[in-house]
C-alpha cells in the first residue's frame, strides 16, 4: 500500500486524482516498489473490474429500462444457447439486435438510432471474450451486480396524496 497525505502542508496544494489514469499511475508505481523490495503485486480484480457506472445509467438499470443492462442480459443468454459466433449473430438478430462488426462488435439502440459498442459494456463482452465464452462453456465471468436496491414507485395515489411520503420516497431513491 501506499500512504501519503493529498495536501502538501508548505503550499498547502491538493493531489489532484481526477485526472485520466493517475489511479493507474499509482499502481503502477506501487508493483515497481514492491517488485524492487520483493513483496507480492496483486493482480486480482484488474483485468475485469467493473467500470464506472453513471447516475443515470444506474437509475436506468434499476428501473429495468436500461439498453445496456437489457444487452449485457441477452448477450448472455445468447452465449449460453450458441454453439459458434455466427449463431449467436443470428440468435441476437432474430431477438431483434441489429449489429455490425468492424473493429469493434455493435448492436444498434432502437430508441436512439445509434449503434453502441460492446466494448462499452465491459471485458467481458469484447467480440473476442464472446467467443471465448461461447467455446469455453464452463467459463462464467464474475460479475457483480450494481443493483441491491429496492426502488420506491412513487406512481401509487398515496404517494399523489400525501407530500411529505412522496418526499420522503424521493430522498430514499
């Protein structure tokens, strides 16, 4: 681990860790540290983490009215009934996904109009890892659901009715 204080206490400047891959960086610096002292470099969880998941897609998903989350389902299910590549093209074609495959594998948003990229979606649905997953059938990625919680319908007339309930729902979701 590396422990250090994110304000320089002369100048009083904060470490700024928004910036593109300074994470990264950090862990890149921390596997060199312990490579030249001989400590153990975690690996476990780099390859497939989850990527950042924004407010709206997470509302989305927690209403079932997500295109990605919709995707990520079928893709999956189409996975396991597929035999080869091509059939799981097909299988996705006839549940009414459009795709198309240069660089990257994408299936067109039908409210949007927009093909979106399944690269977007995660290692594990990379047109290369599909096609591992659909030779290497006993292979099930981890996956960690972003999803554990409970939504308040606030559409119900004692919602409608009563104000401080419906602020009161609005604060728990």
């Amino acid at each position: 681990h590396i422990i250090f204080n994110d304000i320089d206490f002369t100048t009083l400047k904060m470490f700024d860790s928004k910036r593109v891959n300074t994470l990264d960086r950090l862990r890149e610096e921390n596997d060199k540290i312990s490579e030249k002292y001989g400590l153990s470099i975690i690996e476990e969880g780099r390859k497939g983490r989850n990527k950042y998941v924004d407010f709206n897609e997470y509302v989305a998903r927690a209403k079932k009215k997500s295109f990605k989350g919709s995707l990520e389902e079928m893709i999956d299910k189409n996975i396991s009934k597929s035999n080869s590549f091509h059939e799981f093209l097909r299988f996705m074609q006839q549940e009414g996904y459009e795709h198309k495959q240069g660089k990257y594998l994408s299936f067109l948003n039908p409210k949007s109009g927009k093909f979106m990229r399944t690269k977007t979606l995660g290692f594990h649905y990379l047109a290369s890892s599909i096609q591992f997953r659909i030779e290497n059938k006993d292979y099930s990625p981890i996956q960690t659901s972003i999803m554990n919680r409970h939504w308040i319908d606030k559409s119900h007339e004692k919602f409608k009715e009563n104000k401080g309930l419906q602020k009161w729902a609005t604060k728990q979701n």
